[in-house]
C-alpha cells in the first residue's frame, strides 16, 4: 500500500490555507440567519426545512461523494504531462475546444460539474478551458436535448444550440487573455 506521504511526485499539488473557509463560514451565517428566521416565523417552519434539507442531502449526497471521487482520481491517475499537453494552460485553442465538448457531455447538475472543474484545475487544467467547460456544460448540455426538444420543439433547440454554441469557447479565449493580461 502506498504511504500518501511518500506518494510520486505525479501527486497533486496541495494548495496553501484552506480555500474553502470563507465560503463556508459565509454559508454558516446564511443558514443559522434562516434558520432563526424560520423558527421567528413559527408554525414549525424549521422543522419543515430542516426536513426538506434532509431530503435533498439524501438524494444529492451520493453523487456529490461520486463526483469527488472522480475529480480526486483524475488528479492522481491522469499523469501532470498529459493534462498539460490536453487541457492545460499551454493547449490554447485545442485545450478550449475539447474543454467545450466534455462540458457539453458531461450529465447532471452542478453537484458533478464544479468537482470536476475542480479536479480539473488542480490537476493542471487551464483557467480557459475550464471556464470553456462550465460555460459548456450550462449552456449546451446534450443530456437536456430531448426535455428540450420535446417540450420546446426542434425550431427551438436548433435557434438555441445555434445562438450559444460559440460562447463556451469565446469564455475559455476571454478567460486565457484575463489570465494572461492579469498574470494570474
């Protein structure tokens, strides 16, 4: 079994302070604010979405674990070179355009992309083609199309995929020109 602290130098990188505890702590304060909002209320409205909160944990939690894991593997299976050479800062437009595609294909809900995007990036994809990717999954995802056709119809879909398709790419251009300009 490999020791983690003594794993290869493909390893991802560790990012220095914990990024997530401002946005946590922001979203402590936001929901101890309704809570108390709720309970201020009455009637049991607490309870009512405290349940409700439940409910969504249970049917979001799964995937949300699955998706981690996927983003984690990618970041130690998928050698450092190759998501250089594919995705990574120095693929330019390739990199924007496959970042595009996998957005557009890749199914369910924020729950599954923004790990993904995560795992991403941590393990050495560029800003542009992830940006390229999230504005790719919002904008085109296939996984919508027959919801879409059938409530909407073909005239509609065809009018839509045709009007958006080219922003996901011109986000991933826009964002590599931030990164650039900004140095960031």
């Amino acid at each position: 079994m490999l020791n983690p602290a003594t794993a290869s130098p493909q390893s991802p990188k560790r990012s220095k302070g914990n990024t997530m505890l401002v946005p946590t702590i922001i979203m402590a304060v936001l929901a101890c604010s309704l809570f108390i909002a709720a309970v201020a209320k009455g009637g049991g409205q607490h309870i009512v979405g405290l349940k409700a909160a439940l409910r969504m944990t249970v049917e979001l939690l799964p995937m949300l674990v699955l998706a981690f894991i996927v983003a984690g593997m990618m970041q130690t299976l998928v050698p450092q070179q190759h998501i250089s050479q594919w995705i990574g800062a120095e693929s330019g437009l390739r990199g924007i355009l496959l970042g595009t595609l996998v957005g557009a294909i890749t199914p369910g809900g924020p729950f599954v992309s923004m790990p993904l995007a995560a795992g991403f990036l941590k393990a050495g994809a560029g800003m542009g083609t992830m940006v390229a990717f999230m504005t790719s999954w919002s904008l085109l995802s296939v996984h919508r199309i027959p919801i879409e056709l059938s409530v909407l119809g073909w005239r509609f879909l065809l009018v839509r995929m045709a009007s958006t398709a080219l922003f996901a790419p011109l986000a991933g251009i826009f964002a590599n020109a931030i990164v650039k300009a900004l140095k960031i």
